[in-house]
C-alpha cells in the first residue's frame, strides 16, 4: 500500500530510498482481456498453475493486474476454469483480479476465430455460474440481441459486467441492452458490423454512450483477443479453438488468412496509443491503468499513484519500454 507521495526534496535521511535511475514511474497496467502468456492458453489448461503463468509472463510488460479470459468452450471447460480462479484467489494469487468469459453466447455470424461448434444459447447454468461472488471481477461478453429480455439486467444486478461482442445487434436491440446496464464493448469494431450512416448500431452506441467502456485493441492489425499464448513466448505456432494459429509480424492469422488475435501487450499498447495515434502519453498511461480500474470498480485503490492505492507500479525508460514492475510493494519484473 501507498503511505505517502512526497517530494525527494521533502524526504528524510531515515526514510530508505531506491534510486530508479531516470524513466517514468506509472500506475501498473491493468489488462481486462489476456486469453494467455507464456506459451499457455487459458482455454487448453484452465487450472491455477495456467493462471500463475500467465500473470508472471505479462508482468514483464508492466501488467500487475489481469482477467484470465476464457474464450467459447464447452461447460467443464467454462467450470474448471471458474474453480481455476477460485483456487488461485484463495492462495491470494498477486494480480489476479477476477474473470473474463468472451463467450459462448455469442451471434455465429459473428464468431470470429471462436469454434462455431461451441456457440450456444445462454442457459441458467450458466447465469448461475457468471453470478458466483467467489470469482472477483466478472465480465461476461455477449451478443444482446441473442440473449432473452432481462438477461443483461439480471447479471448486472448480480454484479457481473456486461460486454458486448461478437455479435449484430441493431439500434434497438442495443439502446435496450443499455438500458439493462450493458457495462462495455469487447474490442470495439471487431466482429460486428461497421458504424454507417442510418444504422449506427453497436459501434454508434459506443461511441455515443458516455457511461459505457471500450475495450480497442491498438496493434495496427485491428484484431480479437488482445493477448495470446504467444505474449510472452518465443511460440511461432499455437492452437486456438482447434485452429493451428500463425504469428508473424505481430499478426496472429488462421490458415485460411483470418486474424485471430495478436502478440500484443500493454506496453506495446501504450506506445502504439501514443505514437500511432498521437494521444498524449498521460491518457495512454490512463487508458492503461486507471479506466480498466474503473471499469473494474476497483479505481479506488488501482490505477492512481496516491496514498492508500496499492504499490502497483511500472518503470518506463524514454522508448516506453518496461524496466521494473512492482505488485504490493514487491519488484516483480526487474
């Protein structure tokens, strides 16, 4: 936890120091879609060792807080991996903040690099499942114009953080979803319709919404998930719902050319945020790690630098690469 933030100048001879040596010292990265690292897949090892890898290898890029992500799967798999986070948040597992399920109730026509197969009507089961209050942060993502009337504002009034994705809603179908307290966007313009001029749809309804949240994944490629099994790893090849997926140059493609996610990590986020788009870098540092906390409903001790935040912290030299990363207090990544 963060006691103070003090001026050097203000500091006493008692108080030990660290010297960082120049860089940029930010609130750690917070990364609400992460499907794997380190050459794991949460789909193909749903278990808390799968999780526990997958945090460590997104620390070196100044994440300290994630959502493991399950994409569509079969039921065992969506249960093993909700006792997977249980488990890992019962051994406090560091940076481990909740869970995300993109799917499987998502509109197959807009599926995406998801297995057709696994895409299937939402049941009580399941909204059973998304409701547990052992899991920390949940976000669900859905196609609204899939699910029965009510479903959205059932979960939202469990708690759970409603994204849509993966799907084709119209105006309406969206304004209602909204009004059943949608939360957010999963990766704003992918696999769903574009923004036109008499049919805004989903993308119009982001855009024009000033109470939801958009995931955007800012690779240059205009992606899926924001983060694979190949974040992390030297892995040229992986499997992906069956699929064998490529990496080359950043892109993440099926054989057939169809993307399929990327190798991109929060730190490349923020450099391509504030190179590419020429946003200023105290947004992209914000976009990072204070509006995921929000989103999370977790800003009140993420996100900031500030006293009584957690000692979540990234150093960043001049190029916005990562040189240390700290959890709690404790050097993570150095």
């Amino acid at each position: 936890m963060i006691q103070e933030v003090r001026l050097t100048s203000r500091m006493g001879s008692e108080i030990p120091t660290v010297d960082l040596d120049g860089g940029l010292l930010a609130p750690g990265f917070i990364d609400c879609q992460v499907n794997g690292g380190g050459g794991i897949m949460f789909n193909d090892q749903p278990d808390p060792a799968a999780i526990a890898a997958i945090i460590q290898a997104h620390r070196a890029y100044g994440t300290t807080g994630l959502l493991p992500t399950l994409i569509s799967d079969d039921w065992a798999t969506m249960t093993a991996a909700a006792q997977a986070v249980h488990a890992a948040r019962s051994d406090q597992l560091p940076g481990l903040l909740g869970v995300h399920f993109e799917g499987p109730y998502l509109n197959p026509a807009r599926n995406g690099a998801h297995a057709a197969a696994q895409i299937r009507a939402l049941d009580d089961g399941a909204m059973e499942l998304f409701a547990r209050t052992d899991l920390g942060a949940v976000v669900v993502t859905l196609a609204p114009e899939t699910v029965p009337p009510g479903t959205i504002r059932r979960l939202h009034d469990a708690g759970v953080r409603v994204c849509a994705g993966h799907c084709a809603p119209n105006s309406e179908q969206i304004a209602a979803a909204l009004d059943e307290g949608l939360a957010g966007f999963t990766h704003l313009f992918n696999a769903m319709p574009p923004l036109v001029s008499r049919e805004p749809g989903v993308v119009g309804a982001a855009l024009a919404d000033g109470n939801t949240w958009c995931g955007v994944i800012v690779d240059g490629h205009h992606v899926d998930p924001v983060a694979l099994a190949s974040v992390g790893s030297d892995l040229r090849t992986f499997q992906l719902s069956g699929h064998a997926v490529t990496v080359d140059g950043g892109r993440c493609t099926l054989p057939d050319g169809t993307l399929a996610g990327s190798c991109l990590d929060m730190a490349g986020a923020v450099r391509n945020t504030h190179n590419l788009l020429d946003l200023p870098l105290e947004e992209a540092l914000r976009m990072a790690s204070l509006y995921p906390a929000e989103f999370l409903g977790m800003s009140n001790v993420r996100g900031r630098i500030r006293a009584g935040y957690r000692a979540d912290l990234v150093l960043l030299d001049d190029d916005l690469n990562v040189r240390r990363t700290w959890i709690g207090g404790e050097l993570a990544v150095h």
